[in-house]
C-alpha cells in the first residue's frame, strides 16, 4: 500500500493551524504519510503580493494566522482542483459558503476510496431537512467523511497550548487515520464512532455561546450563565437525539466536542462576546457585525434562526425552549430580559 | 396530618441565603409548613452586639450576608437543641467541622419520622472508608437525609438571580417535600434519585476548581481550561461510579450539582482565585488562607489530600491522574507546569 497523500482544503484561521499540524505530523510519521502536504488558498492580495506566494516563500499566513510558521513541507496552491489531485485523504476546512462552490469543482474527480473529513462548523438546513457538512460532502464526492470538533480556538492550537478534540468517525481505522495526522502531546485528539453528534456540536453549541453572551450582558451573574449553559447542552443533545440517528449521549456530554467546547466557546469567543455587546449598546446584530466581525455573519444567531426554521417545520419548537428564546430574542422584539422566563 | 416545621442548623452565607427562601416559601405554602422558621445561629458578637439579636430585630445576619433581608418568620436561636424542637424537616448547612458537635448534641433526642437535608460540602474520609454527610447524618440521628448541591453562590441566590439546584433524594415525597420549600420562580429545584451523587458533585468539583485556577494561572487560555474541566468531570464521575452504589451517572452530566455548578466554581469562586493567586504569587497555599480567605481552609486542596489518602489506600490513584496531579502540585513540590503531563 502507498502512503496517504494529504490534501487541506481552506486556509484560514482554522485551516491554517490545523495545516501546520498536519504538515508537523506527515514528517513525524513518514511511514504513513507522503510528507508534502497542499493545501488550498483562495487567492487574494495582501501587501500587492499574492497570499500563496507569502506563504510559500516565508511559510506565514501573513493574513490569517500572522506571526506563526508553517512547516515547508505545507505548499499553499490557488487551484482547488491542482491542490487535491492524487489526494487520498481530504481535510475540509471552510467557511460553509465556499463549501457548495468547491465541491462543484471536485465533483467526479476524487478517486473511490478516498477519505474525507469535515472541520466546518454549522449545519445545512431546507425547509424541515437538515444535513451535517460530512453528510453533504460524502454525498456529493462519494468518500467516506469523518467530522473533527472541540474546545479549539485556533490561536491557542497555533501556538501548542494544551488542548483536546474529538474526532467522529464512521470506520474505526478512518478514526484513527485523522488521530495520527493530527494528534500532538499539546493537541489530544479522541476518537468516536459519533460524526453526527461531533458535526452538530461544533454547530449548536455557537446558539449557547449567544445565550451565554446575553447572561454576561444582563450581568446576571455565573449562576445563571452556568443554568443557561446546562440547559443548552440539554437542548443540544435532545436535538440530536430526537432527530438524528446513531448519535451517542456520551459525545454531548464527555467528549470534547460536546461539553469542553461549550464552555470554552461561552468563556471566550466572538458569539458570546457580540451577544454581550447586543444587550450593553443595544445596537442590532447586522450592526455589530459589521462594528464587531468585519462584516461577518455571527454564527450562533444564524444558527439559532435555522434551526428555529427546521423545529417550527417539524411542529418541535415547544420542545427546545432555550434555542426558541434565543431566536426570538436575537430575530425578533423579544426583550433580552425574557431570557429566562420560558425555561 | 400536622404541618411540617422546619429548623435550619447554621447560618453562615449559604445557610442564610437559603434561610431567606425557605422562610418566604413556608409562608407561601402555609398549608405545608409552619410558618415559624428557627435558624441555629452560633452565637457570636457583632459591633458589641448579639448575632442572634441583630438577626432577630433588624432581621438582616449583618455577619454573613450584610444587605439581605430575612423575612420576619426565620427567627435566630442561639441553643442548637432549642433550634429543632419538634422540628419535622431539619436543613443542616454549616461547615463539615462543626457537624460533629452538632450531632453529639442532637442524637437521641430526634423523633422517627423526621426527614433533614445535607447542603454540606465535602466528604468524610477515614483510611479506606469514604462517607458523604447525608449519611453520616442518617447513621447519627436515624433520620432519611437527601442532599441539596447546584450551581449556587449565595450572594447570588441571595438576590434572586436566575440559578438552578439539585435535590438528591431516597423517597420521592421527599424530594418534593424540599423543592415545595426551596423552589422558586428564580431557583429552580430538581430533584432526582440520587443522594450520592449530590453530595458528591459538591465535594469533588473543588479539587477541579483548584485545577481550573492554576489553569488560568498558567495563563493557558480557554481550550485548556476547557479540557481540564471536561476531564475533571469525567474523573468526578468515575470516582463515583466506582466507589459508591445507586449513583446515576446523569447527575454529573446533566444536573445542575454536576456540570452546572463545576462551571461555576471554576469561572469564579475562591478555590479557583486562591489556586490562581499559587501560581502568580508563588506564595504556599497555607499563607494564601490567611491572606485571601481570612484564615479559613481552601476546601478543594483539603478534599484533594482526603480523595488522594483514600485512593492510595484502595492503590487506585492511577486511575485519577487529574484529582492525583492536583494533589502533588498543591501538597509536594511538583512543578505546576506538570499540570497536564499525566493526562
């Protein structure tokens, strides 16, 4: 058998720490891996230079992850298509806006039994469908696709502070393919056979993390943001259970993905900390998007008004009092102060 | 039937926070409960005055929780035996070193039928043996004691902010006996089937408040707080399932007791600030005590040697690398930057 040829698909902040591990460890276990690893930038100009050039002359993602060296053996290639060719194993790793685009290129070009995994977070909701990211990925390639999510917030992984994550897999030996490209003494990667219940976390967790913003901004205190965060991962895993086959309990609530990125993501992060700016300026959300996140979209209130579209399609809203809260309160007039009162 | 008549042994911040709530729902529910509600207060003197005459005619415990008022009907009895006189429902909420005196007074001279409640925290070790206080209470006085622990600091509760509790029971019409006398629109009572772990929860997320502490005194970021906690929790569950019979695994995962108040220990709380002030100052954790805690004892190093006394006895400290590497950072010499080294 051949060695995987890695191939990293989004180089942004995620993709960019994410790439400097992959390409640490494709060196590290070269009994396993081919050692280049590609990895796909969407071209762009930075300086007047072009961003793939800056990365491969001084190996910096001058634009996303800025002051942290990538390993040489990480080559940045503008063409989608040219960056995977010959791959055998695909690392996902986009805003979910790109990924319909760069699957239409991919399309009837990836060879059967390549390997895919998905690091995009959110999920993919029509009307009263609503699909995880490696569902739509292993649909349309047709490769199998693990799912990697957890309490990573990029720049600490780029700088190898202590942390953990979960990979979700559908073959034991997949699981343990990603854990080997991915996991360092500072970066703990587990593995579970969950890919629903690792994609949804990394998705809902971001409705919580507003909630937990809104606490913050209402200065009720951490009693309260710790019941709103309970409740949330409550919420999050009847979510998956009720609609969702094979998710395991234990994902939500013992595996990094579930419970540890809750909390790092209602902590830190921009959903939490926009949220608490929506309540103390009382400006609305498009506003401080544009105030706060250069214009883009916060996840957890997007979120939350997809998956308010799906439950009220499904006749479930009833079901998930805090989700509905937060929508109402994000989307609608609802009073910020009524934040508890339905729970 | 008569009315139930509750007496409430100690009054401290917690036992005073819950004092206040226990007095206005004894008024609420006045078909339950008498709406007399002694509260045992360890006498002391106040700027030259009694604590028990302040709390009688200001009806404020200036001491422990200055700014809150009582209501009228919680009435401060000096005489701990005089404080349960044909009591039917006795709520002990005072710290673990003065609940042996306090059961030498009262043993035997408690009626059969009588139901208390433990909102104590910490455990009772001795060699091999390992006893939560609900049961040392039961064993002492012949009465069916639950357990009340949540995600609870008592300035908080004291003011009414939104917060939630867990009420482990051993009969149901118990468990619902306390949330009658607890449950408000702003606390919320849950009560499950679990004395135990209760009890538990409120002991063992001290030792993983210290960790989060060095955690943030290590300035290592969110990820790797968020990880300690997650692996805390799952070690606080283990502990329990292995050592004690009839603990429900959902209590530490889903309750308020567990998760919930692990989240808020360690975003706040004086276990997590103390073990942060270790690592920044470098000053021993004795001279911390006096300094930040007015001489009083950090309840999470102390459960820390009493969970590591027991587990060497049992040879089972491999099995807690996390409560183990707690335990040789804050009582021996190993270096706080091991903190994840055995993980």
């Amino acid at each position: 058998m051949g060695k995987e040829r890695v191939a990293i698909i989004g180089s942004g902040n995620w993709g960019s720490a994410i790439a400097r591990i992959a390409g640490q460890n494709a060196k590290i276990h070269a009994d396993v891996f081919e050692e280049r690893v590609p990895i796909w930038v969407f071209e762009e100009q930075v300086d007047g230079k072009k961003l793939t050039e800056i990365i491969n002359t001084t190996h910096v993602n001058a634009k996303y992850l800025p002051g942290i060296k990538l390993p040489e053996n990480v080559v940045a290639v503008p063409d989608v298509i040219e960056s995977v060719k010959d791959a055998t194993a695909l690392v996902f790793v986009l805003p979910h806006q790109f990924l319909g685009g760069v699957l239409q290129s991919l399309e009837g070009k990836i060879e059967k039994g390549v390997k895919a995994i998905s690091l995009i977070k959110g999920v993919d909701v029509e009307g009263s469908d609503i699909h995880i990211y490696a569902d739509v990925i292993e649909k349309r390639l047709g490769v199998s696709c693990s799912a990697l999510s957890g309490a990573n917030i990029a720049d600490e992984v780029a700088i190898d502070k202590f942390s953990e994550t979960t990979v979700g897999y559908r073959k034991k030996e997949e699981g343990e393919l990603w854990q080997r490209l991915f996991a360092t003494p500072n970066f703990r990667v587990n593995i579970v056979a969950d890919v629903a219940g690792v994609s949804l976390c990394g998705a809902l967790k971001n409705i919580v993390a507003v909630a937990a913003g809104l606490v913050d901004g209402l200065e009720y205190g951490n009693n309260s943001k710790a019941a709103i965060m309970r409740i949330g991962l409550i919420e999050m895993k009847n979510f998956c259970l009720e609609f969702f086959d094979d998710v395991k309990v234990e994902t939500f609530l013992e595996e990094s993905a579930g419970v540890a990125d809750l909390i790092t993501s209602c902590l830190g992060g921009r959903n939490r900390k926009t949220a608490e700016a929506f309540v103390k300026t009382k400006k609305p959300f498009d506003q401080l998007e544009k105030e706060m996140l250069n214009g883009q979209k916060l996840q957890g209130i997007h979120t939350a008004k997809d998956v308010h579209n799906f439950l009220h399609s499904r006749n479930r809203i009833e079901g998930y009092p805090l989700f509905e809260t937060i929508y109402q309160i994000c989307w609608h007039d609802t009073p910020v102060d009524k934040l508890t009162a339905r729970l």
